[in-house]
C-alpha cells in the first residue's frame, strides 16, 4: 500500500513504506482507508448575472450625468443624448452645412452657412443645455427649444453674395467732413446710400429655417439699399466736436490761451480719416511741432513793472502800468506728440510749462503846490518838481482860499460864469478848458481870455496858459492832493 501523500515530482519507488495490518478494532471488524469525496460546487450563475446587470445599470446612471436629456434642441437641432461638446460640434456643424439657395437675381445659386461666415456659440448654449437639462433629470426632458443667436461675417457674408450676384450689388458713399477755408469750419459731404443683399434678413431666415428642424432653405438674392456705414449724422457729430475745438484750440499757459491757433493753421493739423466705417480725428505731430518751434518768440516775455499814482495818504489814484509777469518757456520735448494725442481725443487745450519772474511796483506820489506869495503853481512827484509855471489867482475879495484840498472833479471843458451879466458872478466866459475843481467853485484851468502871468486876475479861481492846464489836466487825477499858501 502506497502512502497518500505525495510530493508532485517525488519517486515511489525510493519512498515506498510497507506497513503491517493492524489487529481489528476491538477484534470486531478490521480498520479500512478510503478516498475523500470531494466537497459539491456551488452554483452562481444568477449572481454572475446580477452584476453585469449592475454594472450596466451604473454605467447608464453614470452616463446620464454627462448627457443632455431626451428632447433637447439648440437652434432647431436635436441634441438629446449627447455630451455638451458633442452637442456643441453637432450644431457648429449643422450650421455650416445648411444650404441657402439664391432666388431671383441670385439665379437659384447655392451657398452655405460655411460661405458666409455663419456662426453661433454652440459650445456655450451646448453647456447651457446640459446645466438645465441634464439626462439624469427626468423632469427634464422634452424641454423648449433653446434658441440661439446667428451672426454672419459682413466682410465674408457680402464678398461671398457680390461674387455671385455682383448686379445686386453698388457700393455707398460715406458722409465726409473737410475744412472749409471760406468759412474757416469744418462741413460736411452727405452719405450716399447702395444697394446690395440684405443680411438681416438673410440672417433672420436662417434662424427661423433652423429653428424649425430645416437644413436649407431659399432667399432673394435682389439689391436692398444698404446705407452707407458713416452717416449723416455720424459726419455732422464729428464736424460739430472739431469747430468746437477750433474755438478753443491754443498753447494755454493756466487758464490763459496764450498762442491761439487760426483755424486755417488748425486744419494742416487735423485730418478726418474714415476707417472701417467710422470718422476719426488724426493729428499731424511733425505740423504740430513746426508750431512749438517757434513757442519761445510768442511765450517768452520780460517782466513790466508795475506804476500807479498815489496821493499823501497812499490811495492809489490811477495805474499808470499794469504789472505783468516775466515769462520763459520750459520744456517742449513731448509738447507736439502731447497735443496730438490729446487733439484726437477732442481736446484741443495744451497747457505748456513756464518759469515766471515777478514783476517791481513802483508808485508816484503827486501833489500840486499853488504859491499865492509869487503866483505860482508847481508840480511835485515823490517830493521833485517837476515843472512849474506862473498863475494868475484870485484878486482882492475873491482871493484864492488858502489850505489843503484835493483835486474833486475833472471837465475838459465848460462855461463858466451867468450869460445874464446882472445876476451873480456877474461875467460869463465860455468854453473854458482842462478845468480841475479843488475847492466848492475853486479850480485850476486854462485861460485865453488874458496873459497877464504873475497877477491876480480870477474871481477865485487858478487861471494859467491853456497848454500849461492841459498838461496838468492829464498828469494829476482826481484826489491829487493841493496845497494853497502864501
């Protein structure tokens, strides 16, 4: 009897054991060996098919969280089922193919969505769909169509359309702005409107064929007037913005223009370009800066001193000088580029840097002397005479009135005196010049009436030659002191 156990590769023959039978149990009955049964199989075939249904069953719910829901439209197209960007790709390329036959002049030619340049945001109206329909969501499925923006390429859509029905086609003329040197304005051209195929209704139909489950569809390919890109109203804007900018257009230092410029300099600047459809302004830098070259001839100033006449007291009578700053220009070096810049803007004011020196003031304190004792009058400034000549004064009861007076009131000429010679002052003298009142009826004026110098003549009054009171007339204003003495 050959043992039970065995290694795989072992040999029998080397390892054989004989053994000797054992002695009944008992002496009853002897002790037999028998091969082990093996253990029944269990049967799993139902379980085996539990988890492939299981595994479909979670797959489908996995899939039904990346896809649209069942009955979904983007523009017309069913989308229900797909990922977003299989969506996406689904609508781009419907789109593209959709065929648009030109009727009438067009002669039943075909072009498609691809040809004109059609186009939609797929992707984004794809993720929109999918956020509010996604398959997973019962309730979501079988929604409102999702309707979607069309947009043709203009440039493409009509040199696709001029090609093939070029009868159809005439180009505008765009309203212009240009200078007018008569009326030193800038005017304007009116637009003139062409014709060609109308796009927004050609776009319109492609979404209403697409929106109803088409891939084709027809339209006139017949002229429609097309206006021309810049209006009339677009060209008057424009000419209203530069004649307001000509009325301000300048080197300003502060609030003060300081070299204005014409308007005839102001249009070798400026040019209306028109680009893409629309006016721009376009400045000239190299014009501008032949115009700050010359800055420092028209900025560059020395300073004036200030003058001014006062009295005794120091009441400033007459400002004989305004003072005025002294002026050099700084720097220039991005001025012209600066102002270019800014004039396309609409902006035509340059503020331009200086460097100012202040101005002296000076004051002339004036009085005039009037000397009874020798008949006299001087006229003294900052306490120097500067001139002096002989009078004729009041006589006997009508003596001049010593003391200190001012000058009140100035006439260059009037009649003095009563024409009825009976009543008081009982004389009457007529257009007596440069006459300046000093006190009541006192004054100093010219006389022609006499010569008689160094001699009280008057009825109170300061008499002297006409062309001696028309210089002090315009040397003394009024609220000159005058000081009356012997």
């Amino acid at each position: 009897m050959t043992g039970l156990i065995e290694a795989p590769d072992a040999n029998t023959a080397q390892t054989a054991v004989v053994t000797e039978a054992l002695p009944p149990n008992g002496g009853d009955r002897s002790l037999e060996w028998a091969p082990r049964e093996p253990a029944p199989k269990k049967r799993r075939i139902g379980l085996w098919v539990g988890v492939a249904v299981g595994v479909l069953a979670l797959g489908a719910a996995a899939a039904s969280t990346i896809l649209i829901a069942p009955g979904t439209t983007i523009a017309g197209v069913p989308v229900g089922g797909l990922t977003p960007g299989a969506a996406a790709d689904v609508v781009t390329a419907h789109l593209a193919n959709t065929e648009i036959t030109l009727t009438d002049a067009g002669g039943d030619q075909v072009v498609t969505g691809s040809d004109l340049g059609a186009s939609i945001d797929a992707r984004g109206l794809a993720d929109e769909a999918f956020a509010s329909h996604p398959m997973w969501n019962i309730g979501a499925w079988m929604p409102e169509p999702i309707v979607g923006t069309i947009t043709l390429d203009t440039d493409l859509a009509h040199d696709t359309l001029r090609e093939m029905v070029p009868s159809s086609y005439e180009d505008a003329v765009d309203a212009t702005v240009g200078f007018d040197a008569a009326s030193a304005t800038y005017v304007t051209t009116p637009a003139v409107p062409g014709t060609g195929v109308d796009l927004d209704g050609l776009t319109g139909a492609l979404t209403s064929a697409l929106a109803d489950g088409g891939d084709a569809l027809t339209y006139s390919g017949d002229p429609a007037e097309a206006p021309a890109p810049v209006s009339d109203e677009d060209a008057a804007g424009v000419a209203e913005k530069l004649n307001t900018m000509l009325t301000t257009i300048g080197f300003y230092v502060g609030d003060e223009r300081t070299v204005p410029i014409a308007p005839a300099v102001a249009a070798t600047w400026l040019e209306v370009v028109d680009q893409d459809g629309e006016l721009n302004i376009v400045a000239d830098e190299a014009a501008i800066q032949a115009t700050v070259d010359a800055l420092p001839a028209a900025v560059n100033r020395a300073p004036v001193n200030a003058e001014s006449i006062v009295n005794a007291g120091g009441d400033v009578l007459e400002e004989l000088t305004v003072g005025v700053s002294g002026r050099t220009l700084g720097d220039t070096s991005t001025v012209a580029s600066d102002f270019a810049e800014q004039l396309e803007a609409g902006n035509s004011v340059q503020p331009i840097e200086v460097s100012e020196t202040p101005f002296a003031s000076t004051t002339l304190t004036r009085e005039i002397d009037i000397n009874l004792a020798n008949q006299t009058v001087s006229a003294i400034e900052n306490g120097v005479v500067v001139d002096s000549w002989s009078v004729s004064s009041g006589a006997g009861e009508f003596a001049t009135h010593t003391g200190s007076f001012q000058i009140g009131w100035k006439t260059s000429s009037q009649n003095m005196g009563n024409r009825d010679l009976s009543q008081a002052p009982n004389y009457f003298q007529p257009d007596v010049k440069w006459v300046m009142y000093f006190n009541g009826d006192e004054a100093l004026h010219g006389v022609y009436w006499h010569s008689n110098w160094g001699t009280p003549m008057s009825h109170g009054c300061v008499g002297m030659p006409e062309y001696a009171a028309q210089w002090l007339y315009n040397w003394a204003p009024e609220g000159v002191n005058v000081y009356v003495h012997y």
